[in-house]
C-alpha cells in the first residue's frame, strides 16, 4: 500500500469510496477543494488503485478533518490507521487536530480514541438528519 497526495485525477476514485462507504455520500463536486486548495490536507491510500482517502483542511493552527473512508473490501487491514498517521505528520505545526463523528458510530469513536483523540464536546442535531454528533480533539 503507497499513501500519497491526491489531486485532482484521484476524484472519481475518492468519490468511489465515498459512495461504498456512507449511505448518504457527498456529491462528486464535494471533493473538489481538497484537491485544489492549498491549505488543504488530501491523501489516498492505494493498492492497486484507490482504496481509501483522508481529507482536511488547515483553519488557523488547527487542522479539521472533514472524511476518512476506506472501501469496505479493504478494511480491518490498517489503512485508516496509516492514513491518520500520515495527516498527523504532516500536521506537526498544528496546535490540534479535530473532528465531529455521528453519536451512533462507535466504531469511529473508538479508532479516533485508540489514536489519541478524546471527546471535546457533545454537538445536538449536528448532520443534515438531525442526528447528533461529538468532537473529537487530539493535541499535536
């Protein structure tokens, strides 16, 4: 497996993920800016073509993570793991690293937790469906 920068060839391989991944994906076009922008923080992770991706954006001297996916194919194998980890070192100057995760997925929040985040703050009716959501905070 080979962590790199995406750009804007990766889309319809990130978007291919999205959609294998979430049952209410982001639109294609979502995906645009964190191949584009410069204070952006894009990786996919490849074996054999695109089979995960994290992406982030720099506010300040934070970095927020905004998705991370892995096809459900390539799971249990570490990717998630290495694709953290590579955003985290390449987030070094951040004072903190953050993200919200849906209340009902504790999976998510126990990989987050098993990487040194912790829950920061408990946010009602936070996604589009009304359900809540938590942030999760990991100093750098």
């Amino acid at each position: 497996m080979r962590i790199r920068r995406a750009s804007p060839l990766d889309l319809l391989g990130i978007y291919r993920v999205e959609k294998a991944s979430f049952p209410d994906p982001w639109p294609l076009l979502a995906f645009l800016p964190y191949v584009l922008e410069r204070d952006s923080l894009a990786f996919v992770a490849e074996e054999e073509g695109i089979v995960g991706f994290i992406l982030a954006f720099w506010e300040g001297n934070e970095v927020h993570i905004h998705d991370l996916a892995v096809l459900p194919e390539h799971r249990r194998k570490g990717i998630a793991s290495a694709l953290l980890s590579h955003l985290l070192g390449e987030a070094k100057e951040a004072k903190r690293v953050k993200l919200e995760v849906r209340a009902s997925n504790t999976a998510a929040q126990a990989f987050y937790k098993k990487h040194g985040f912790r829950e920061a703050a408990f946010l009602p009716n936070y996604y589009e469906d009304g359900e809540d959501g938590i942030l999760m905070v990991r100093e750098v």
